[in-house]
C-alpha cells in the first residue's frame, strides 16, 4: 500500500513528500530493471545515424534514477537542496541540544 507524507511534509519538503509516495512505484520498476538486467535486456533507444535513413539502437547509460524521477515527476536538484536544508536543520537542532545540556551540568553560581 502507498505510503502518505503527512501535510507537514508537504508544504515544508515536497519533492521528498512525492518521493515518499511513489516509493512503491519506484521499488517496483527498479526491480524489474534489475531483473532485465540479469537478463541481459538492455534498456535503450533507437536513434538516427547521421541521416542515413538507417536508425541505430544505443544503450541507455544514464542513471536509472534519474529516469524513474522524471517519470514520477521529481526535480532531482530540488530533491538535493531540501536534503541539504533537512541536514543543516537537524544539526543546528543537534547543537542546541548539545548546548542545553552542557548549560544545564555546569554549576550555578
């Protein structure tokens, strides 16, 4: 069953709030491209060689993540800029901790 990002999600992080509910999506298309994989079926497209009229098959080399973000419609440079937020949020909550904690062990005078 798809998961649902929480509407605080939404509003604050929503390339990983669309991530977070089309993982089932993308979990199962990754395993199938895995399995073609093992398979030796190569993803691809067929392009036109110079305007010789003949097209030629080329084997698709970029990133499978990249091509599973544009299908469910993630901006994969928005994705790593909130991620750069969500780390920089969690360490400046982490220093603070740090700091209560320490002002809170030395002694009042």
């Amino acid at each position: 069953m798809p998961e649902k990002a929480d509407n605080e999600t939404k509003m604050v992080w929503p390339e990983h709030a669309r991530l977070i509910e089309q993982k089932h999506k993308t979990e199962i298309i990754h395993e199938f491209l895995e399995w073609c994989n093992g398979k030796r079926i190569e993803l691809g497209r067929w392009v036109e060689c110079g305007g010789y009229g003949e097209d030629e098959f080329m084997p698709h080399v970029e990133k499978v993540d990249n091509l599973l973000a544009e299908f469910i419609g993630i901006n994969l440079e928005e994705l790593e800029r909130e991620k750069r937020a969500m780390l920089s949020q969690m360490r400046a909550t982490s220093e603070q901790v740090v700091r209560e904690r320490a002002s809170s062990l030395t002694p009042q005078a």
